[in-house]
C-alpha cells in the first residue's frame, strides 16, 4: 500500500506552479486583512500610529469589516489548495473540507462585501455599487453551480465551475492592474486619463470579470484541445 502511495505521488503532479501563484494572488488581500482583523478587534488608537493606517469607519461598523476579513483569509488559505491533483488525490478528505471551506468563504465574502459597500458608503449606489452587486451574485451562482456539479456526479464540469468562481472572486485584485496599466498607457494625457479614470472607478469590477473569465475559457478550451481524450470535450 505504502509503495502505491509512493508511486501515486510520483505519476500525479502537486502543481506547484498554479497553487503557489493563487497563494500570491489571493496574499495581496488576504495578508493585509490579517492584520484589519487584529487591528479593529483591538480598537481605535489601541497601537499609536497604526491603527490610523486603516478606514476610521472600520471601527464604528466593525461587523461587515471583520466578517468580510475574516472570510477573505480563510478563502485566501484554503481555495489555492484546490488545484493540486496530488492533494485531490492522495488527500481526498482534506480536499473536501478545504473546497467546503473555500466556497461558503467565497460566497460570504462575496456577500459581505456588498453589506461593507452599503455600511461605508451607503449614498454610492451607482456603476461602482452595481458592478459589486453583479460580481457577488456571479461569484455565488458559479460556486453553487460548482457544487451542484460535483452532488451530481459530473467532476469536470465541478472542476470548471470552481475554475470560473475563483477567476470571479479574483475580480477583485485584477484592478490593481488595469488601473497601474490604466496610468502607465494615458497618464501623460490628463484629460483623457481623467475620464478613463473615472469609468474605470465605477466599473472596474465587471472590466475585470470579463478579463478574468476570458483569460480561463482560453486556457480551459486549450487544455481540452491539447488533450483528445479528454471528457472534457464532451460537455
């Protein structure tokens, strides 16, 4: 058995390089909000000349900031886990309770953050507040639509469905780079940067879906193509 083991190991990759570059995605946010936690849970002006680093406001409505938080870094420890075939297999429990994990984290973050949009900045309910409200809702109905895949059965659409949700929670960071990208092309043209700023404010969250979602269809429809005798192509 232990020889069986040891040469499942071997045929079956851990994908590093996909888990560990979800861990650095998913650290951008996920290590900063570590430390919100901490800092909200001790209270305002509990460290001098820290606790002003973070929103004022985190202090008086803490409960969206903390549940938000705090579902953040239990997806940004668990999701990238997910898509190690090694750990899928030779782990199988571990593999489900760290997927458990990983979706109801996405969804409650996902949820959250609407309720920390509406705590924070109640009278901004236009593109920006719409744009987060379809990413949710989208982020919701791709992990349910995952997990309704997997009780059934069908574990490659599972496996696409969770490729899909995750790309979809990771809207959320992709900004960071559209807006860098978004500086660096028309920063030199003021008004033109101005109003690409400006759109880019408010809808830079469904910008990113798209980015996001196209970016994994490429990848997943290559995949397919590059093996025939995958069951993946009969979907």
């Amino acid at each position: 058995m232990a020889a069986q083991i040891q040469h499942t190991k071997q045929v079956i990759k851990f994908n590093w390089p996909v888990v560990s570059g979800l861990l650095l995605i998913t650290a951008i946010p996920g290590v900063p909000a570590i430390f919100i936690i901490a800092l909200v849970l001790l209270g305002s002006g509990a460290v001098a000349g820290v606790s002003d680093v973070i929103n004022a406001q985190y202090f008086a409505t803490p409960a969206a900031i903390l549940t938000h938080a705090s579902a953040g870094v239990i997806f940004f420890l668990t999701m990238p886990w997910q898509f190690s075939p090694r750990l899928r297999v030779c782990r199988p429990r571990l593999h489900k309770v760290g997927g458990r994990l990983a979706v109801v984290s996405g969804c409650v973050m996902a949820i959250s953050g609407v309720w920390m949009h509406l705590m924070l900045t109640p009278n901004e309910l236009g593109g920006r507040f719409v744009s987060l409200l379809i990413m949710s809702v989208a982020i919701c109905g791709a992990f349910c639509t995952a997990i309704g895949h997997v009780i059934k059965g069908r574990v490659v659409q599972h496996k696409k469905w969770m490729i899909r949700a995750v790309a979809l929670a990771l809207a959320a960071i992709t900004p960071l780079i559209t807006g860098a990208l978004l500086q660096l092309i028309f920063g030199a043209w003021a008004g033109v940067y101005e109003t690409l700023l400006a759109f880019h404010h408010s809808y830079d969250r469904l910008i990113a879906m798209v980015i996001n979602l196209t970016i994994v269809e490429m990848v997943m429809r290559q995949t397919s193509m590059a093996q025939p005798g995958s069951p993946a192509l009969s979907e």
